[in-house]
C-alpha cells in the first residue's frame, strides 16, 4: 500500500510538470521519476504517458514512445499511434525512438517501418527503421550489428532489397515479411 501510494504520488508530480506548458522534460530529476514509475510497470503511468504520444513537445512525445515501448507491453492500439508518428512526426528524434520501439514491440510486415526506410529524409530514422526490420525478423544481434556498421560505413543501403538480401544470405526465411 506505502508502495502504491509512493507511486501515485510521483505520478502526480510527473503531471503536474507535463501540465504546465513551461514543463521540461528534461531537469528537476524527472527522468528518474518517469524510469522508477515505468520500472514498477505502474499501470496509471502507463495510462498517461500513452496520452503523451499527443503533447506538442516533442521531448515529451520521443520519451513517452521509449518508455511506453520498453517497460510495457503495448496493444495494437498504441503500435498503431507509434506507428503513425513513425510516419507523420515532424522530430526525427522521436521517429527514431518510434522505429526503435516498434522493432521491439511490433510484427513484421510493418509498414510504417518499411514505409521510414524507403522514404524518410533522415539517415538516422532509415537506419532505425533497418534495424528495427532486421530484429523483427529474427537476425541475431552480431549479425544485425555487422550489417548496421556496413551501412554507417556506405557499403548497404537501407533499402527493402538490401534487407532481403541480407535475410536470404541469414538463411531467415522472408515469406510473408514484405507483404504490402
């Protein structure tokens, strides 16, 4: 009970910081307080830092993605909201938290991810989004971080038939992965 009521009381104060339209999400310790609340897998918080995904900040905005995506488990719903974020938030920081999450939490095919590889103008969402396809599909860490530094280094591209090639040379089967 002590417990709970810590929790909600942190909450509160993580509300009433997002509430007021000066509030940073960096500073004051508040990065903390959202991790210790999402490391309890509180349920409330989890509640309103789904609300965030719609805050005009766009700290607030990339924080709540890589918190929702990575202490909870999220619905269709959500994935659905990250995925349209993925696409349409004009922060490439928080696409690149969206790509992340959604290599995390989604399913393949995504087409958002496959969506940011083809045509995003960022070179950090694109390789987001490569990687993101890359762990969706099976291919093991090394593996996949192999490929990542061939593709800082300009030796892929990050395109839907580079990460075909990649999974036939894997040996991961691709049936069904880049259904559009």
């Amino acid at each position: 009970m002590k417990k709970e009521l810590e929790l909600h009381n942190l909450l509160e104060e993580v509300v009433a910081i997002a509430n007021d339209p000066g509030g940073k999400f960096y500073g004051a310790g508040l990065w903390k307080k959202c991790h210790k609340l999402v490391e309890a897998h509180y349920l409330p918080a989890k509640d309103f830092f789904i609300q965030e995904l719609d805050d005009p900040r766009w700290n607030w905005r990339r924080e709540s993605v890589s918190l929702l995506g990575y202490h909870y488990k999220l619905d269709q719903k959500v994935i659905n909201k990250i995925q349209g974020l993925l696409l349409h938030d004009p922060d490439s920081g928080v696409r690149i938290a969206c790509a992340s999450v959604l290599g995390n939490q989604s399913k393949l095919p995504d087409i958002a991810l496959l969506e940011a590889l083809e045509h995003d103008a960022n070179a950090l969402v694109k390789e987001s989004a490569f990687t993101a396809i890359l762990d969706l599909a099976g291919v093991p860490f090394k593996i996949r971080e192999y490929y990542l530094q061939k593709l800082r280094v300009g030796d892929l591209s990050p395109t839907v038939d580079q990460i075909k090639e990649i999974l036939v040379i894997e040996n991961i089967n691709t049936n069904d992965i880049f259904d559009k």
